[in-house]
C-alpha cells in the first residue's frame, strides 16, 4: 500500500512512503461442521501382561479441516494409575496405547477411558470431540495353583499334608483332602488333581479330580512299617483351553497306617466327658503334634501317648469311666 502525506503550503510538498501488510490465514470451523470421533463409545480388549507402547485402538477423527488446523489428543479420566496415553498419528487421528506392560486381571479387570479431542476454543463443549474407551482386560493363565494348608500343620510340617489309615479300613474310604486355588479366571482358575503314578507305582490311592478327596482302592495290610510313611505327589494343574498353556503345582501327602500299637489314649482326670473335646484341641494347639509329652491343665492331669494317628480316630478315656 502506498500512502503519500501533503502539507497545505504553497505550492504543496509532500511525501511518499510504501506499507506492507502481511495476512495471515487462520481457520475458523462452525460449530456445526461435525468435527469430532467416528463414534462416541468404543469396547476393546487387551491381554493382561501386554508390552509397553501396545496399540489399544485407533479413534479415527471425522470431518477434519484442511490446512493447519491445531488437532491434539489427551485422556481426560479414567487414567489414575496412569496405564494409559493417546498420541495424534500422521494422518490426525487419535491413538490410545498401553504407557507400562502393568495391566493385571486379577488387581482390575475393566477400565473406561475418557478421550478428549483438542483444538480451538470455539469448538470445546461440543459432545463429538470426547469419546469413551471400554478397555476389557482378558485373562491369561498367568498364576499357577497354590496349595492351601491347616496352620497347625504347616507350622511343624511346612508344604506337606498330614494324614492317617488305619491298616484295615474298608476300600474307598476317603480320609484326606487337598485344596489348591488358582488365582486366574475361568478354565484358567479351575483346578483339578491327580496323583502323580511314580509315587504310587502299586495304585493303591484315588483322589477325586474336582474335590481333592483321597481314598484308599486297594488293601493296606502288606505294607511294612519301613515303608512307611506312604510319601504321595500330589498334582494340581489349571485347565486352559490351550493345553500346552497348562501351569502345575505339586505337593506331598505323607500317610501313616495305623495299627493297634499306633492309638493314642488321653487319660483324663476329674473331667466330665463333655469337656473333653474342648482340652483336646487346647492340647493340640499346644504340642502341634511333636511327638511324645507330657502336659497339666487346670481340668486335671493329662498323658499323651506317641501316635501317628489324627484326633479324629482317637481314644479318650475319663476317670470317671466314661469311655468316648
């Protein structure tokens, strides 16, 4: 532009000078023009234990202007642990990936994500620049099958489970069970059990596959006391629908047969029979089956004879005569 200034003499002077005005172009959209994600909701899935930098979705962006209009991404909510993050791609549209390898089913197994699309001012409020991500996390067999164990056990004998048989108990008699619990879902939490052939080469024991019960299938009585304890391996193993996903955990069932010279006798004196149970199991927590001693309480006297039989198949004899 070229601007002259005259004054008002005579004759006239005046001068000339030249002004450039630059123009810059700056996009303005209508609020209406539809700028905004494809959709408003999105349902995805991911495995637990996926890579950092893992793409969860793509949230295609719809209606974008031309030129060099600003466009930015960011999760509003849903992101407290911070999981998560959205990045703009080349072709300006929205990506949400995994920010650490940290998703675990069994701490949270679903999130919901909000994502906001960023740009000027005049477009905020609009509903189709927010979107929500349902992120469900799958379970995978990641945990292997932990064995449970009585604390009065597991302090004296550690990962071991304690039983006894009598030497002449009938066939299918089920006198021990174990529980093992898998901390995945599913068929990948779902244990079963089997007894591992090396250690009953003779078949002598069944355990049920779903409920842990061990029973005695064949006769106890030629077994020799330098056999004994009867040292079972125990298997749990999950169920997977991929077979070669199979995670195991084993334990060992140490089983005493029981003869007449193995029974144990309380002797009780000055205790009514009702009372009896009650000392027994006071006397249990106090030895945790060590062995032989020798103990007092304030019910009356009590003698412990050594056995390898549980409480269950005890004799208790009173003063008083009452035999239980």
């Amino acid at each position: 532009i070229e601007v002259t200034a005259r004054d008002m003499g005579v004759p006239s002077l005046s001068a000339t000078a030249t002004l450039t005005v630059y123009v810059e172009h700056i996009a303005t959209v209508a609020p209406d023009s539809g700028l905004g994600f494809a959709d408003s909701i999105y349902n995805v899935e991911v495995a637990e234990n996926s890579l950092a930098n893992t793409l969860i979705k793509s949230l295609p962006v719809i209606n974008k202007p031309r030129g060099n209009f600003p466009i930015g991404c960011r999760i509003d909510r849903g992101n407290e642990e911070g999981l998560f993050y959205v990045l703009e791609t080349n072709q300006r549209d929205c990506e949400l990936r995994l920010q650490t390898g940290d998703l675990d089913y069994e701490r949270q197994s679903r999130y919901v994500l909000t994502v906001r699309l960023v740009t000027v001012g005049g477009l905020f409020g609009s509903s189709r620049l927010r979107t929500d991500v349902s992120v469900q996390v799958v379970d995978i067999n990641d945990n292997k099958p932990e064995f449970l164990f009585s604390p009065r056990y597991s302090r004296v004998f550690g990962d071991k489970y304690i039983a006894a048989l009598s030497h002449d108990a009938p066939l299918e008699t089920a006198f021990m069970q174990v529980q093992a619990i898998d901390a995945d879902s599913g068929s990948n939490g779902f244990v079963t059990y089997d007894i591992s052939l090396e250690s009953d080469p003779f078949r002598r024991f069944r355990i049920e596959p779903q409920s842990g019960f061990i029973s005695n299938v064949k006769s106890l009585e030629d077994i020799r006391n330098e056999e004994l304890p009867i040292r079972l391996k125990v298997v749990a193993r999950d169920n997977p629908e991929l077979r070669s996903a199979v995670m195991t955990q084993t334990s060992q069932v140490l089983i005493n047969v029981i003869r007449d010279e193995n029974r144990m006798v309380l002797v009780l004196k000055n205790v009514l029979p009702d009372r009896v149970l009650g000392i027994k199991e006071n006397i249990l927590r106090e030895e945790d089956f060590r062995g032989s001693s020798k103990g007092s309480s304030s019910e009356g006297e009590v003698a412990l004879v050594e056995t390898h039989e549980p409480p269950h198949r005890s004799k208790y004899i009173a003063e008083n005569t009452t035999e239980l």
